[in-house]
C-alpha cells in the first residue's frame, strides 16, 4: 500500500507543480485573467500563489511537513474557487458550465487536500522524510 499512496502523491501533487511553475514563469499572462476577475494587486497574487502552490506540492510529493503541504494546497484552493471560478455570477451558460466544473474541481481537490492533511498528521502516510508538523 506504501507504493499505491507514493503513486497517489505523485500524481497529487503533479497537477500542482505544474500550475505553479506556469503561475511564476508566465505572470504577466496569468496576472490579465486574475485582473479580469477584479482581483486587487494581479500580478502579485499570481506570482505568490504560484509560490503557494508549489511549496504545498513540493512538500506533499517530499514527505516533508507533508501535512504542512496540504494545508497549503488547501488555503490556496478554497479562495482560488470562490473568487475566480463564481460561476453564479456569469450570465453566459457556457462560461457559466466551464467556471461552474472550474470551482467544482477547486472544491474536489480542496477536500481531497483535507484528506491528505488527516492521513499525514495520523501518521498513515509511510515514505516521508520528516514526520508531520501537527499531529492528530
């Protein structure tokens, strides 16, 4: 079962390390469709949710506070789907189905970050190199 969990890790936090590195290395681009959605100081917040992001994965992935990583994951997914996937605001039904599967897989991944958050603090998670920050 270590193996499959490690497996589940990997592809966890792939989707993030991803995002991330595309968050950083094309700020600009990335800043115009946070600025679209009336978010306060773009460019900042996608440089520094890119660097959220890629913390929280990193640790995650590493073993290392990976607790600590999931709560991150998770503090970055919750806003991310409120304020830039409120499908309820679009008039469009096309951009309001595409905002609408955008927040749903927010909030999917948010509750997975969760579980992840419970089965490192529990100790469940096997292969880490540090053992979790906060334990339940």
């Amino acid at each position: 079962m270590d193996v499959v969990a490690l497996i589940g890790r990997i592809l966890f936090s792939l989707l993030f390390l991803i995002s991330a590195v595309e968050h950083v290395v094309k700020t600009r681009d990335f800043a115009a469709y946070v600025r679209a959605k009336k978010v306060p100081g773009a460019t900042a917040v996608t440089f520094g949710s890119g660097i959220l992001m890629g913390v929280g994965a990193l640790l995650v992935l590493l073993g290392i506070w990976g607790d600590l990583g999931a709560l991150l994951l998770f503090v970055f997914l919750v806003p991310t789907a409120l304020v830039m996937h409120a499908f309820w605001t679009e008039t469009d039904p096309q951009a309001r189905q595409l905002e609408r599967i955008s927040f749903l897989k927010d909030i999917a991944l948010a509750g997975a970050s969760l579980l992840i958050f419970v089965a490192y603090a529990s100790g469940a998670i096997e292969w880490t190199i540090t053992y979790p920050l906060i334990w339940l």
